[in-house]
C-alpha cells in the first residue's frame, strides 16, 4: 500500500522506497515476492520502479540484468548515455531499444522493426538492486518533453530506503 509523505503530492512507497509518482499518470504496483514493481504511465510513456536480485529474481546481479535482453538492444550492450545524480550517488543512464509494433500484425513488413527508446539506471540496495526506467514507445518525439521532465522530476526524488539487515549464511 502505497504511504503519502507530508506535504508532497503523489509520493509513494515501494518496498520502503521513497519517490514522487508523477501527476496525473496512471499507477500500477505489482508485489510479488521475487521481482516487485511500480509502472506509472501516460500515453506512450512508462516510468517503472523494478526491484530484482533477490531470491526467485530473474536477474541475481546487475551484471546479470545488463546482459539479459531487458536490458540490451536485439542483443547489443545497451549504450551509456550521461550521468545523473539520484539518491545521493553518481550513475550511469543507460539506454536500450526494444520492438515496438506499428500497424497491422497480419502483414509481413521487410523493414527492420522500430525500436522504442528506454532509458534505465540501477541502484543497490544491500543485496538487491533498483531497476527505475523511463520507456518511450512512439516513433515520434514529444516536442514539449512532458515525460522526459517528469522522468527528470522522478528521478531527483528517488529515495532507496534503508538497505535490509544483512544475516549471515548458514
């Protein structure tokens, strides 16, 4: 369940994450116990918050996520595009495409596919990680960048929250 902060419209918790759910974006959380996420979206955009790593993860490292196609471009390492600061920390924004499907599916297009943009960095958070992404799934650009604002907006409020207690192996 989603907690408001004191003063701040549409902030919310994740898995006592801390972040600022972009006004007037539709919300979707999904808590399973191995890869938990938040989408919120608008239109053609998708800002998701995804936490992996952990036990059932698909992805154990972020090594490993990187490599995995979520992550990688028909196979290709996704590029590093800047640096950003988010939560205190200097890191890396990567981006990536991925297919998109345009017009009718019944018919056998000799193009290569158009790729949607998606941008994505990751945060650690003890033994797990934070996956947070913005997707733009349209060909066309927003002249205005509404969602690349609210992407910004977004990841300046991004709070990972307390890593868990670490316990020993036995």
């Amino acid at each position: 369940m989603a907690r408001r902060a004191p003063g701040r419209k549409g902030s919310g918790s994740f898995s006592a994450a801390g972040f600022t759910q972009p006004l007037g974006w539709e919300k979707e959380e999904v808590r399973t116990p191995s890869d938990p996420y938040v989408t919120f979206s608008s239109g053609v955009d998708t800002i998701k918050v995804r936490l992996l790593g952990g036990g059932g993860s698909r992805y154990a490292s972020e090594e490993g996520f990187l490599k995995g196609y979520e992550a990688t471009t028909m196979g290709r390492p996704p590029d590093v595009v800047r640096q950003v600061k988010v939560a205190g920390r200097e890191v890396p924004v990567y981006r990536h495409g991925y297919p998109i499907m345009l017009g009718d599916p019944h018919i056998l297009d000799p193009h290569p596919p158009r790729l949607a943009a998606e941008e994505f960095i990751l945060l650690p958070r003890g033994r797990k990680f934070f996956v947070l992404s913005w997707a733009h799934e349209s060909p066309a650009p927003d002249p205005d960048a509404v969602a690349e604002k609210a992407w910004e907006v977004f990841l300046s409020s991004f709070s990972p929250g307390p890593a868990p207690e670490s316990r020993g192996r036995r």
